[in-house]
C-alpha cells in the first residue's frame, strides 16, 4: 500500500476541523464560558 500524501492528510484534517468548527455544540460552549466570564 502506497502512503497517502501529507497534503491529502492535512486537506482532510483541515475539512475536519471546519466541521467541528461548524457544529452547534462549540459555539454553547463559547457562550458558556463567556457567561461564566462575566460572572
């Protein structure tokens, strides 16, 4: 089996992370801790 190039891998990762970026769950947790900011 041939190794995938670094550039597909990062490409993946990076589409990866723009999903979880995207999803609702991390903005909560944003607010919450800025709530817990002014708090």
């Amino acid at each position: 089996m041939t190794k995938p190039q670094i550039g597909e891998n990062a490409g993946k990762v990076w589409q990866a992370l723009e999903k979880i970026g995207s999803m609702p769950f991390i903005e909560l947790k944003d607010q919450t801790s800025l709530s817990e900011q002014e708090y």
